[in-house]
C-alpha cells in the first residue's frame, strides 16, 4: 500500500496497452489439464482449512525468510526467486521477469472451470516513506506476508489440485510503493494473456488479528500532484505564503498518535462519517534558490481532483505572475466493485464467523493502491486483513509505520480464506 506523497503517474501510462507478451512459458486458460479426474466433490473450506494446517508454520517461516531481506521497488529480485522456486515445486506453471520482478504462475485444476487471479505485492518501504522507521528497507507494509499468503494459497490448491475447478492465476507483482509494478505488468501483457474473469486482492490492516474488512464500492484514493513555479519581484517569499494557503485546502490530518490513528479506523468504519468526503493534502516549498511549490494530495470521491486543481489555480493567480502544471490525469482511485465485496463478505461470513467480518464505509485518506489498474480492467476485490495483535498498540499494525509487527497468525487467516473463496469463484459457471 503505497504511502507515498509526492509520485504519480499519468492513468493515460497507467492504462496503457496490454497488447503485448509476457513469454512463452506461461500457460493461457484453457490449457492441458494438470491431474485426472476425482470422485471426490469440489474443493470446500473443509478440505482447505485441513491442507492449509499442515503448512502454517513453513508459511511463517517463509515470512521470517522474506522479511530478513527487503528489496524495494524495482530491486525484488530475491523475493521473486523464492517464489518462483516454491510455486514450481508445487507444480505451478511459472514465469518470472514480468513487468520487472514480477511473477506470474498458473495453476489449472483437474475440472471445468473459470479463471480467477490473486494478487500480492512483493516490495518493501524505502526509508524515506517510513513513519519513525530506520535508515534501511524494511518490510513495514506487510507485502512480505502478501506474498507469503499468496505462495500458501497457490500450495494449498495446488495439493488440491485434483478437486479443483478452473485456473487460479498468482500474480505476484513488484513496484506497488512507487506505484509503477501493476502498469508495468498490465504492459507486459497479462491480463491479455491469461485472461482473468476477476481478480482479489488482501492488504494488511490494523485490525484485530484474523478480521477480514470488506471494502464495497470503496477503496484506497488516487494520487495528484502539481508544481507552482512563481516568478517576479519577492518570488520566494511569495512561494511560502502560497504552501501555505494549498495546504490549508486539506481537510484531514495526518495522524501522529496513537489516538488519531484508532480515532481514523473507527471513521474508515462509520458509514455518512467524517471520511465521506476528504482533502488530503501536501504543499511545500523545497530546499533551494527555486520559488517553486509543490503539491501531492488524494482526496475522495474521485471527481473532485477537478475542483481541486480549481481551487490550486484559483490560489496561483492570487499569488501574483506563476505557472501552474499539473499531469494530464491524476492516479485513478482504487474503488471495489460492491456486487463482488458483498459476495466475499458473505462468504467470510459463512466460514469464518460473522464476528470475523466488518465493513468499510470511506476510503483512507493517505495511502495509495496500484491495485487499482487491476479493477479498472476486470472486477474483483480488494480486502483487508487484521493483523494487530491482542493488546498491541494500532502502530504495531498500521502500514508504514516502524513499529509495525503483524501477528504472524494472520497469514494461516489470509490463506484459508483466500484459498476457500478462489477455489468457489473459479468453480462458478462461466458467462
């Protein structure tokens, strides 16, 4: 979950072609079917929560594994050899090198089915987006237990294999951080190739340990971002009043305790609440002898980044002679379809527990999702995932910050439900 606020790219880049190839070793739906037929029934959770069992504590290891060596965007090559290696030996079909690091591995069950993909980040936090983290890469946004959930999906089904319906298609993509790996993926022709009906998704989150939270018709915002280059007499000195007043378009605060942190998850939950509509923004003037401003904000709902950039020029004009450029497109909100959200919901509600399940009424205000080029394309889901541990502080499970330590025992969570609902989906009639 990128906490970046200063990076965007354009959705015209973001959105570009999928037309091309992602290489010969990766095996298109509808291909050859691994294993013979069963006499036994489909995959149910039963069976999955037995398989998956057998494997949580290798899973934590692997964790363990990953989290001793964060790479960060663009520099995953370690972490997606792992994977690569484990899901080949599950019997996966495998390529690596997609879009950068990325991974992409198939698994085709011995039944008539759909394909259904899953979705996990690879990359750590650099420094510099770290909230009082340390001066190295570090896993502070749990894609190392992404990753890991999506390597103990892929191996649960895989054991399964011959009870499953359909192709389940793993993507194990780089560069969310600097929201770059999911283009670059879409770019190198994925979705083109493997041919998804939709796509789920699970993102740590700090709620209690094993809680799923449903985000139907939400989300994570979009990203924009501008530079205000003032000119003439007192240019500086007029820069500063400028950062000033664009700031003050912000709506929100940025937590820095503990209490704002619980006060803004208690709000990410109230429907009509204070995060229904927001302005997150940043603006400042850097370092140097240039009377530049710079501007990186996200707000919700998406349609007012055009009010927005209104209201920024509105400001420059007042400010005396400036130029005002902005992207042609800001990054696209990720928002979740509510007919898929519900139907997980539901269905976490069956397995897991209603207890287990909550719901998500707003958007958080300052983090990012490249997930969201994903569901521009193909429906799908986007869940997330508790990982605070019983008494632990919020810091301990809020992405980004240096205290956070997931309860590991959200892994065994994530992957059997994952694994249960990806088996269901894939088995649905195809349209």
């Amino acid at each position: 979950m990128s906490d970046s606020g200063d990076r965007v790219i354009s959705r015209r880049v973001m959105l570009g072609s999928a037309a091309g190839v992602i290489g010969a070793g990766l095996v298109p739906a509808g291909s050859a079917q691994a294993g013979g037929g069963s006499r036994r029934g489909p995959v149910d959770q039963d069976a999955v929560d037995a398989v998956a069992a057998r494997l949580d504590d290798d899973l934590i290891e692997l964790r363990r594994d990953l989290h001793r060596h964060p790479e960060i965007a663009g520099q995953e090559e370690r972490t997606a050899e792992v994977v690569a290696r484990r899901l080949r030996a599950a019997g996966l079909h495998v390529t690596t090198g997609v879009g950068g690091h990325g991974v992409v591995a198939l698994l085709t069950g011995a039944r008539r089915g759909r394909t259904v993909a899953y979705r996990a980040d690879m990359d750590a936090v650099a420094p510099d987006e770290q909230v009082g983290g340390g001066p190295q890469p570090a896993h502070l946004c749990g894609h190392d237990l992404h990753t890991t959930v999506g390597v103990g999906v892929a191996e649960v089904l895989a054991r399964l294999r011959h009870r499953l319906a359909g192709t389940v298609a793993f993507f194990f993509q780089p560069a969310e951080e600097r929201l770059t790996g999911a283009a670059a993926m879409l770019d190198a022709g994925v979705l083109g190739r493997v041919r998804p009906a939709e796509i789920h998704a699970l993102h740590c989150g700090p709620f209690p340990v094993g809680q799923f939270v449903v985000t139907p018709g939400y989300g994570l915002p979009g990203q924009d971002r501008g530079v205000i280059t003032l000119t003439g007499a007192d240019a500086m000195a007029r820069a500063q009043r400028l950062a000033a007043q664009v700031a003050a378009l912000s709506t929100v605060t940025r937590p820095s305790t503990g209490a704002d942190l619980e006060q803004l998850v208690a709000d990410f939950q109230t429907p009509d609440g204070p995060l229904a509509e927001f302005v997150a923004m940043q603006a400042g003037v850097p370092a140097g002898d240039r009377a530049e401003v710079r501007v990186s904000y996200r707000c919700w709902p998406e349609e007012r980044y055009a009010g927005v950039r209104e209201d920024i020029r509105r400001l420059a004009r007042s400010a005396g002679p400036a130029v005002v450029d902005f992207p042609k497109d800001p990054f696209p909100a990720m928002v979740c379809p509510p007919k898929d959200a519900l139907a997980l919901k539901r269905y976490l509600q069956q397995t897991a527990g209603r207890g287990r399940v909550a719901t998500a009424y707003a958007a958080l205000p300052f983090s990012g999702e490249d997930f969201a080029l994903f569901l521009n394309r193909i429906p799908g889901t986007y869940t997330f995932l508790g990982v605070r541990s019983p008494g632990a502080a919020i810091e301990t499970s809020y992405p980004h910050f240096g205290a956070f330590t997931p309860d590991e025992r959200a892994i065994g969570h994530g992957v059997r439900a994952m694994a249960g609902w990806l088996a269901k989906r894939a088995a649905m009639p195809r349209e």
